[in-house]
C-alpha cells in the first residue's frame, strides 16, 4: 500500500515533466543565426589577415617577396587611380562576354526543351567546347580574332555559356509534367507552357549559372588579358610581375577579387528581387 500510495504521489510530477516536455520550445531568432551568418566568415578572413601580416614582420621578409596586408592596402590607396583605369575595360569585357554569353545559352536551352533532335545534335558540341582549357583556347582566338575587345568578349562569352545552357536546361525540363498535360488538356500553346509553367521554374536554376557565370567571367577576362593584351586589370598583374612590383600585383589581384565580389552581389541582389518565392522556401527550410 506504501509504494502503491507513492506511486500515486509521483504520477503528477511525471505528468507535469510530460506537459513540460511535449509544450513546443522557441525556437532560436533567426536575427541571431543572420548574424552568425555574417560574423563567422568576416572573423575568418580577419584572422587570415591578422596571421598574415605578423608572418611578414616577424619573418622580416621583403616587399618584393611577399608584402604585407598594410603595404597592399596602401598600393592599393596610392594607385587606386590606376587600378580603376585598369579595371574598366576588364569590366566592359566581362558584362559583355556575360550577357552575350548567357543569353545565347538560354535561347539554346528554350530551343533544346522543344526540339529534341536539335539538343541531341548539337549540345554535345557544347559539351567538347568547354573540355577545352581556357588557356589552349585563348591562343587560338588570338591568332583567328587578335588581341582586341572581340577575342576577350568571345572568349568571356564561352566561359559565361555553359553553365548557364546546363541548369537552364535542368530547370525547364525539371517541371510537372502532371502540371504540362494540365495545360495540354486546356489546348494551351507552346509559348503559354513555356512562359507561365516552364520559366518560372526555371529561374532559380537559371540564377544559379549565373551567380556561377558572373565570377566566372570576370576571371576569365582577366585570364585572357593576361595572355595577350594591352590593358586592363590581366595586362597590370602580368606587366608588374615583370616589373617586380610584387605590391602592386598583390593590389591589382585584390581588386581582380573584389570586382569577382561584386558581380557575385548583384546577381544574388537581382535573383532577391526576381525569384522571390525561392528566397522564401529556402527560409522556410531553414
């Protein structure tokens, strides 16, 4: 009777660690996971920094060796005038190629969805033009085009095309197709198939390439200025290597990397603004 009465005593306790328990918890801010998002990559490249610069005045090594995070931030101030007159054309070279490139890839890729022989045709071309590397192909384009503005946009195009052509192609063939008999059904065009139920589903593929293809292009530019040109943010890290100027190199890769940023940003901005529904089911899965 004694431990039937203390079990009878203890059965509330429990009851009340089962309500406890089973009452849903709040779940964590989601200001505070925004910050981490932030803060954690910002400490990183801080201590990359910081690392960086006690190892050059610790070791004494020299500027043309290696220089510091300090020298390269005041290279950076000293000849900012320079760097941007270097910068602009590789930008011009780089939105061009990019938007000729990706538009030439999406036009494909609509192409390919309605016309199977075609896709199988000629997207193993496609497949052969990007297995060649960036630096056997821009020799060839030189000798064919030469050293100007067209053989840079040319091949900052081809760099931009691929990517693009491959998840375009995945996010238009990727919809229902319970959803395109619906509006076969319907007797609905190819064009209202095409733009109310494939291209919507199509745009966070085809922002993905493009967020690919934007750093990809700036790179690329800078590539092909390093080869053969005469300017331009490719032609300062190949003419200050040769100067041994190793502070302006390092200043001239900098901005290299904080235009690859920047066209980064402005695609993720653009694909905000347009493919709203895709940034809201990915918080939701977070």
């Amino acid at each position: 009777m004694k431990s039937l009465s203390a079990e009878m005593t203890d059965r509330p306790a429990v009851a009340s660690a089962s309500a406890q328990a089973s009452t849903p918890q709040p779940a964590p801010r989601r200001g505070t996971s925004r910050v981490a998002h932030w803060l954690v990559p910002i400490v990183a490249i801080a201590a990359i920094i910081a690392i960086w610069q006690a190892t050059v005045v610790s070791l004494g090594l020299k500027p043309y060796f290696i220089p510091s995070p300090a020298r390269v931030a005041e290279t950076l101030v000293d000849n900012g005038r320079t760097i941007w007159d270097a910068a602009v054309p590789t930008i011009e070279q780089a939105m061009t190629g990019f938007a000729i490139g990706n538009l030439l890839a999406v036009a494909l890729s609509i192409w390919f969805v309605h016309a199977r022989s075609a896709r199988r045709a000629v997207y193993p071309l496609a497949i052969v033009l990007q297995s060649i590397p960036l630096v056997a192909l821009a020799p060839i384009a030189i000798v064919t085009i030469g050293t100007g503005f067209a053989t840079k946009v040319v091949m900052t195009a081809i760099i931009s095309f691929f990517p693009t052509l491959v998840n375009m192609m995945r996010g238009l063939d990727s919809v229902d197709h319970s959803l395109v008999e619906l509006f076969q059904s319907v007797h609905a065009k190819r064009s209202a198939v095409l733009w109310k139920l494939r291209w919507p589903n199509a745009l966070p593929y085809l922002f993905a390439g493009l967020r690919i293809t934007a750093s990809a292009s700036v790179i690329g530019a800078v590539i092909v200025e390093w080869i053969g040109g005469d300017q331009g943010l490719g032609y300062m890290v190949i003419n200050s290597t040769y100067q041994f100027n190793t502070p302006l190199l390092w200043a001239s890769l900098v901005a290299s990397s904080l235009l690859v940023l920047a066209a980064f940003g402005l695609v993720s901005l653009a694909e905000r603004v347009m493919v709203p529904w895709n940034r809201s089911t990915a918080a939701g899965d977070a």
